[in-house]
C-alpha cells in the first residue's frame, strides 16, 4: 500500500476539533486516526510531500487554542497499545513501553491487571501520555516532580519520518526538549514510564480556615506524600486533603452533594444565573454550595475524614465541568505573600462590583528539582529495607529538567528527608467555570492574578489559558496576548537549544501547525 493510500486509509471524516471545554473550535482540512507506526509515518511523509502541516491532538483537555488548526489534525487514539513490561530484579518497579496514544486511563486499566500503578498522577486521567509528557502536567506532592519525571524514554518520529529514540543516556538534549515539546518537535510515537507495585491512598481531609492555612504552611507540604489545598475565597476557608501509599483495603468513597447529577446541575444552574444575570451573586452561591458539598466534613481539630481508595481514584479529581483554567508555577517560598495579595484583589473586586472568581482556587506544590545527572542509579534510590509503601517519594526514571520547564531553578537534594520548601514550586490554579457553555468573563481577574503571580517569578502553565506578557489590546475578553517579550529572560539559553532542535528535526515545518500560537509565544520565529 503507498503512502497515500495509507493516508486515506487514516483519515475519518470528522469535521470539527475542539477542546474538552468547548473553550475553542476549529475546522481542520483533514482529520487522520492511524493505528500503526507505518500509518503515521505515511502520514508525516505525505504532509512533507504536499507542503502541508500537522497538529497533534488528544483529549482536548488543554483548554487554550494551541491545537488550533485549518490543516492536518493527527489523533492518536488508535495507537494504544502496551509493548513490553521489564520488571527490576528487585521487585520494586517495572518499565512499561506503550504506544504513545494510550490514554491514562487505559494505561491505568492495563496497569491494574498486572498488579502494577503509575506512581503520580495529574487531576484527571483522560489525556494521552503523549500529551501529559508534551504539556509539562504536574501532580501534588513534595516527594514527586513532573509526570515526565517518570519517562524513561521516548521514540520520536521527526519530520522525515525517521524514528530517534532518547533517554538521560542517548540523546539527553532531544530528551530534555521531548519532555515538553508542546508537539513541535515530532511526535512521541512510543514512550517507557516506571510503574511501581499497585497501592491504595490512605487520605485525611479537613476543613481549614485561611488563616490556619497561613500557620500551617511551614511544615504543610512535607507532611504528607500527597498534598492539595482546594481554597473557597467568599468562605475564607479551604479544603486540606492529605495523603499517603498505603495498603489498607478500599473505604466507601466519601459522600460528594455535586457528584450527584442533581447537585451538579444545581451547581452549574446557579452558576449560569450568576454569570448571566446577576454576578454579584457569586459570593453568595460559593458559600452556599461550600457548605452543601462540605459543610459535614470533619474539622482539622477533630483529625478530619479518613477514606482509602485506589491511587487513581485518590489522585485523580472531579472537575466538574467546562471551564477555562489559568495556572502558574512559582517559588513556593512567595507563597504566603501570593496569597494575601490575591484575597485582597478577590475582595475589593467583589465590593466594586468589578468581577468575581469561582471557587475552589487549587493550590498545590511539586518538588522539580533536578540533579542534572546523566547517571543516576536507580539502585542508590531503591532502600532494599523498606516496604514498597513506606518508600516515599518517587522512583524516577530520569532525573533531568525538560527545557521549557515553567517551574524555578531551585536547589536539588537527593536526601528525601531533607527536603524543605526552599526546594519546592507552588501551583496555583485559577479555574473559572463555563455554566452548560456560557463563557464567565475572565480578562480583568485573569490579568491582576497574572500581575501577581509574575512578580514573584511566576511562568504559566504551557496547557492553560493564560493571558500572558505581550502588552497589545485584546479582541475579545480573556484573549491569550502571548509570552514573546519574556521567553529569551525566562529561558534564555534552554529556549535557543529547544527552537533549534526543532529547526533541526523539522527544518520544513511539518509540525508548526497552528504557528500563530506559536509565534505569539516566543518558541518560533516569524520567518520560520
């Protein structure tokens, strides 16, 4: 069969793509699905040979325009497949090489069966694990980095269709670039991630008022393995959720009013009437639906709710509904002084009627740091006296930071009790809700959280809707400007490695589908 044959054979007849939030649509020229490595390489060989460009897609899940294309969009869902599973002598983790378009969840599903688990986890499990290595996605904990920090390595197919794969060891810069290419590169058609024995979250969660949140943060992020703090700023409370591994059997899940359909509906209802006909409501709404989904939860003086439940379950969260989301990484260290500033803003935004937030802010910390090492061992890592529970912390499969990390450049300790907050980076996570697609303004909130957060040496999320630095006037409410003016300050000599070795592996722009985005972004030039 030719290539083109191939290509037609890949191709579905799907019109629109659009993200999961429906926050952005677009109608591609060709919609292609392959199943098989010598689909996808007919498709990259034909793309070239027609001058066409190619957008590689997911779940939809990052809810910006960056999948934004009117020409070749490349879906990976077919291409699911588990390869090998190489278990260490020592029992304690096993490499699992898969087909780079398998959801997280299908690879949770595969893991379960073989007694095996992802060791974190982001808030959701429906994105491809080519997409969370590209976009830089995070999970919760002091002891854990990136979810890339769990690769092993990858196979890229680069624009003439030739396959390259890289690790720590063969090709550690393309490495590094891969870990968070934002598609740009190639495209990730085969991934290894370290998988560990299976377990169970054994987790705490109370309700914290604000200001305990501020007496409790100096130990808070170490205290536990998993850590998240959902705050509700019109309550001036927050939800502290704590976890550990464990291996007690599973506990009826905790009781949730909006994981109902009449509680969710009810939600996104009030949520429609404040953003449609009476915003200044909104304060009113938050509290009310605070103390309807967590108004019974056990106090943090009285030791919380307790709940045991699979790693995925426990990792994982609801989110509801549609929604835009801006998150921006920072030291953790201008926490305290983020969050005042931000409850400040929140206040006087809602007592001159200017704009309102909808809650929960997430607040969350992830330990990036890195040893730079090409060689570390994993047999220094493993502690052959310890349980596979009580080993906290990760068993990474690389120890590198990818090029265009958006976390600071902190100082790295190997010594897993000796990690302190001056080692971690603070996320925190401005969600706004779409109630049944009705968009909530944003532009006037997302621009005074974004003033903030990059005061103390913020970068957002590369997935998220972030406004950003470009000073230009905006077309619509919330419209992304870019980053351009800060990239080189940002990432200086890591941005000029990564722009050229994707003029390297794709010197036509096979891949720069959706330039624009890129462009106004500072990771292409203009010329290009």
């Amino acid at each position: 069969m030719s290539d083109l044959d191939k290509l037609k054979s890949a191709s579905i007849s799907k019109r629109f793509h659009q993200t999961w939030a429906n926050t952005f649509r677009c109608k591609p020229d060709r919609y292609v699905q392959p199943s098989t490595i010598d689909e996808i390489q007919a498709v990259v060989r034909q793309a070239q040979k027609q001058k066409r460009t190619v957008m590689l897609t997911g779940s939809g899940h990052s809810p910006s325009d960056m999948t934004m294309t009117s020409d070749w969009v490349m879906n990976l869902d077919k291409f699911k497949q588990a390869v090998s599973f190489k278990p260490h002598h020592s029992g304690k983790f096993t490499d699992v090489t898969v087909e780079a378009g398998i959801r997280i969840f299908q690879l949770n599903e595969i893991l379960a069966k073989r007694g095996l688990a992802i060791q974190n986890l982001g808030s959701i499990s429906d994105q491809s694990i080519a997409g969370i290595i590209s976009t830089g996605t995070h999970g919760a904990s002091a002891y854990h980095g990136l979810v890339s920090q769990q690769i092993v390595n990858l196979t890229i197919m680069i624009a003439s269709g030739e396959l390259i794969t890289c690790s720590p060891t063969e090709n550690p810069i393309l490495f590094r670039a891969a870990m968070l290419s934002l598609g740009k590169l190639g495209i990730i058609v085969y991934a290894t991630i370290r998988t560990v024995p299976s377990y169970t979250i054994h987790s705490c969660q109370e309700v914290i008022t604000f200001d305990q949140l501020f007496k409790l943060w100096p130990t808070l992020w170490t205290s536990s393995e998993f850590v998240r703090v959902w705050w509700f700023p019109y309550t001036r409370k927050c939800i502290l959720w704590r976890a550990n591994k464990s291996n007690k059997p599973l506990s009826p899940p905790r009781p949730s009013w909006y994981g109902t359909w009449v509680g969710r509906k009810f939600y996104e209802a009030l949520l429609w009437f404040a953003v449609n006909l009476y915003p200044a409501a909104t304060p009113g709404i938050e509290k009310w639906v605070f103390n309807q989904q967590y108004g019974k939860t056990v106090t943090y003086e009285n030791g919380g709710s307790e709940a045991v439940q699979g790693s995925v379950d426990g990792l994982n969260m609801d989110c509801l509904f549609s929604q835009f989301v801006n998150e921006w990484g920072m030291p953790l260290s201008s926490g305290l002084d983020v969050l005042e500033q931000l409850e400040s803003a929140i206040n006087k935004a809602a007592l001159n009627d200017e704009f309102y937030v909808h809650a929960p802010i997430e607040v969350r910390c992830s330990n990036t740091t890195s040893s730079g090492s090409l060689t570390d061992d994993v047999e220094d890592i493993i502690d052959p006296n310890t349980s596979d529970i009580s080993q906290k912390g990760a068993i990474p499969g690389n120890n590198l930071k990818p090029l265009l990390d958006i976390t600071p450049e902190l100082s790295y300790t190997a010594n897993q009790d000796e990690i302190t907050n001056d080692n971690l980076t603070l996320y925190i996570n401005a969600t706004m809700y779409r109630p049944f697609g009705f968009n909530s303004p944003v532009g006037k909130w997302y621009r005074i959280f974004e003033d903030i957060v990059y005061a103390v040496g913020g970068k957002p999320h590369w997935a998220k809707n972030f406004i950003g630095t470009l000073d230009v006037e905006p077309t619509y409410d919330g419209q992304m400007q870019g980053l351009k003016p800060t990239m080189d300050e940002w990432y200086g000599e890591n941005l000029q490695t990564w722009k050229s070795l994707r003029r390297k592996y794709d010197p036509d722009g096979v891949f720069l589908s959706g330039k624009e985005w890129a462009v106004r972004n500072g990771l292409v030039d203009e010329d290009e």
